[in-house]
C-alpha cells in the first residue's frame, strides 16, 4: 500500500522532535542557546553635587554670600566671633577659606593695646614723653654719670635708674663727640664711685668685665655680666682712642663701665663690630669684636669739663663675680625720652 511509508516517515520524525530539544544550551545543536536574563543595575543613592567653582585664593576676597549669608560689612560667626551655639564658633561655608592676617607682628619688646609693658620699659614717662633709647651709665663722681654721646645724642630729657629701681633726673652737663663720651649730673645721690686705673699702660691678654644693661625689654631688665681679654690696643681703623676686647656686648652697653680684676675701670664700652656686613663684605663671620674707649680718655674728658676723676693704682684681684658686685651698686640703666 503506498499509504504505508508514508505513515512510518511521518511516525519517524515525530520521535525525533523531543531528543533535539533535549540538547545542552550552547551545544552546537541546530537551536540557539537560551537567552540569559539582562543584568539589574542598583540605583544609586543621593550623591552630594561637588563644587563648580574654584575656591576663593589665600587671603583673596570671598565670594558673593549666598542666601541667608552675612553681606558685607556684617561680622560673621566664626573666625573668632561667637556664632550659634553657646558661643561656639561656626565654621566657614563649604569653599571659603579664611582670609589671612595681613599687618606685621610688633617688633620684639615692643607694646600694643592691652599688652603689659616688657621689663625695664614701664609705662608712658611724664609730660607725655616716651623712650626712644637705653643704654648704660656709671657713677665718676658725686652725682656724676660718665655715659656715649650717641646714647644721650637727641634726648630732650634723660632718667637714671638705680639699683634699687628708683628712677631720678639727669641733665647733661658735657658731650664730646670725637670721643663718644657724655656727663650727666643728677640731682639725687645716684651710687658710689667707681675709680678709674690711674696708670694708663694695657696689656693684650689682660682680663676685663664689662657690667651693663645689653637689650633692655628682650634679656633679663637687671644688669648682665661679662668677661674677656683686651685683644688690640687700638680700635677700628687704629682708632688711638679705643681698645679692642674680646668680652661680649649688645645694643644698650654702650656707656658702661669696663673694669679690670682689680675693680677699676679701664675703658668706656662703645661699640661692637657690624658682623653682619663683615660678613658680606668677607664672606667671614668675625666673632667677639668689640670696643671701649680708654680711661685716658675718659679722664682727660673728666678734666676738661671741671670733673676730678677717682684714681687707684693698686687693689686685691678679685674675681669677675666679685668685681660684679662691686659694680652693681654704680652702674645705672639710663633712658633717652623725647
């Protein structure tokens, strides 16, 4: 019957249909592997937007305040002042900075508003004036004070403070600015004298203190102590009038007394060499450059304006922290005002 292979073809390819369907995903069947399901993607949280705009330069001026914010002119909380919260200070806004300070801080010893005055300065002087100067000054004779003339150079009055901190009037009586040396007459007892070195001979090597009242306001505001030797008998340039020591000095020993291991004075501190500009000049840093004027000059300066000067040759060696306190009591803490 020619119905009969028709009805084993048909037969045979209904019994194929479910083994191919059968097959592995991805095998190289005839059908296409099935399709996996589309990856989900997580909806961010709420990001926080960054700033578009360049922040505001260092000390530069701020921005336009928002909305809400301080306009010109009006203090802001923070940066110091109290803002909400009990005195707490608030910080900037997001993308300010705070401005910096622009005045210069005061000078080392100096005073400002509400500031207490630094040591050996006090307060404002009578009759309005102020210090402009310091420097150091020793009893020569009775009511006598031997100083520098540039220490007194300009002054329209000066003050003598004593040991004991009590501060009395003195007048300048004589200047001689070859010599940088100046007399001042006080009307108050101002100490004992101190004697001069009656025979005029130096020695390099010989050992000297000085005894003084170096950057008044800075360093301690009693009198600072030091030792040296006399290393030239001439000063800058063979100046015939100065000595050169060793002993170290500052800015407000100018004036005071340079004494000998005997307690008596030998020379007048003047000056110290400028190390700095040496420095630049030479590319060297000179240390323990110093100078005093000589007690020969210092007496003869004493003579000529009608001063007799105290005059030892000989005494017991001491040693420097005993000349100190033979000095401490004639030695004065002088103020230039104007």
């Amino acid at each position: 019957m020619r119905s009969t292979p028709l009805a084993i073809a048909l037969a045979s390819l209904l019994a194929a249909v479910p083994v191919a369907a059968q097959k592995p995903s991805g095998s190289l069947g005839n059908l296409p592997p099935p399709q996996q399901p589309a990856p989900q993607l997580q909806r961010p949280g709420p990001q926080v937007a960054l700033p578009r705009d360049k922040p505001p330069p260092l000390g530069g001026p701020a921005r336009p305040p928002a909305f809400g914010q301080p306009g010109p002119g009006l203090p802001q909380p923070g940066f110091g002042l109290p803002g909400p919260g009990f005195g707490q200070p608030q910080q900037p806004p997001p993308g300010q900075m705070a401005a910096l300070p622009r005045n210069k801080p005061p000078p080392l010893g100096a005073t400002g508003p509400g500031q207490a005055a630094a040591p050996g300065q006090g307060g404002a002087p009578p009759a309005q004036r102020r210090q402009v100067s310091s420097g150091t000054g020793f009893v020569v004779a009775p009511r006598q004070i031997m100083t520098n003339q540039h220490v007194v150079d300009g002054c329209t009055a000066m003050t003598a403070r004593l040991p004991g901190g009590q501060e009395i009037a003195a007048t300048v009586i004589a200047a001689d600015t070859q010599r940088d040396l100046a007399l001042l007459r006080t009307d108050a007892d101002a100490g004992p004298v101190l004697p001069f070195r009656r025979a005029a001979e130096m020695r390099r090597g010989e050992s000297v203190v000085t005894y003084g009242f170096p950057l008044a306001g800075l360093l301690s505001s009693g009198p600072t102590l030091t030792t040296g030797d006399v290393s030239a008998l001439a000063g800058l340039g063979d100046n015939a009038r100065q000595i050169q020591i060793s002993a170290p000095v500052q800015q407000g020993n100018s004036g005071g007394p340079l004494l000998d291991l005997r307690g008596h004075v030998v020379g007048v501190i003047v000056s110290k060499l400028n190390a700095q500009r040496i420095a630049q000049a030479t590319g060297d840093i000179p240390q323990n450059v110093n100078f005093a004027v000589k007690h020969t000059e210092a007496v003869d300066f004493m003579r000529e304006h009608g001063v007799q000067p105290q005059l030892e040759e000989t005494g017991t060696m001491r040693t420097a922290a005993e000349i100190g306190e033979l000095a401490h009591a004639s030695t004065l803490f002088l103020r230039c005002l104007r």
